[in-house]
C-alpha cells in the first residue's frame, strides 16, 4: 500500500507519470491502471483539494502584506513615478477579480441558505 500512497501524493502534486512510477516503485502502466480505480481517483483529488486549499491558506496570508506593500508604495512620493503607477496598476487589476470572486460566494451563500430554508 505504501507504493499507491506514494503514487496518490507524486499525482496530487502534479508529477509527470515517469516520476509517479518511479517514486512509488511500479511501472507506469499500474500507475495508469491504478487511475482507472475510481477510489484511487478520488484520493487523488482529495489529496489535490487539501495541497490547493493550504495554497489558497498562504496565499491569502500572504495577500494583506502584498496589498500593504502595494499601497505604501503607490502613496509614496519618494518613490519613482513608474514605480508608483506600476504598484497603482497591479493593485487595480486585482481588485476587480476579488470583487467578483467576493460577490459570486456572497450569492452563492444566499442560494445554499434559500435551498436549505427550503428543505425545512
């Protein structure tokens, strides 16, 4: 069983199938045959979910510095002019798909809430 957990976490973390096969210590082709286990495709994404969600974790961590950093930078008189513009510029493109992404849970949260008053 070690070979398929290894094989579960090299696939979750996007490794190539040579690399797969040889860190779980098959061949590739069980390594293909094992991805046509639906249980094992399953702990794969699973896996996947968990390395995506402690990404989005430190990113978001990470984001209130880089927007602090950003801001000081655009407010700074100090600083060159195309350095102040380009800080202004990244800010505001990121500004837009946060909004959404914000706006889209929100809405998506009012929906899950109506369909479980419903069910009650």
């Amino acid at each position: 069983m070690k070979g398929r957990t290894a094989a579960v976490a090299a696939l979750a973390a996007g490794e190539p199938l040579a690399a797969v096969a040889q860190r779980a210590g098959v061949s590739r082709r069980t390594i293909q045959r094992w991805q046509t286990d639906p249980a094992f495709a399953a702990e794969v994404r699973e896996v996947r979910a968990r390395i995506l969600d402690d990404t989005a974790g430190r990113l978001a961590a990470a984001a209130s510095d880089a927007v602090a950093t950003l801001a000081t930078l655009v407010a700074d008189p100090e600083q060159p002019g195309h350095v102040r513009v380009k800080a202004g510029d990244v800010l505001l493109r990121a500004l837009l798909p946060v909004r959404e992404h914000v706006d889209i849970e929100q809405r998506l949260a009012a929906i899950e809430a109506d369909e479980e008053g419903q069910r009650r």
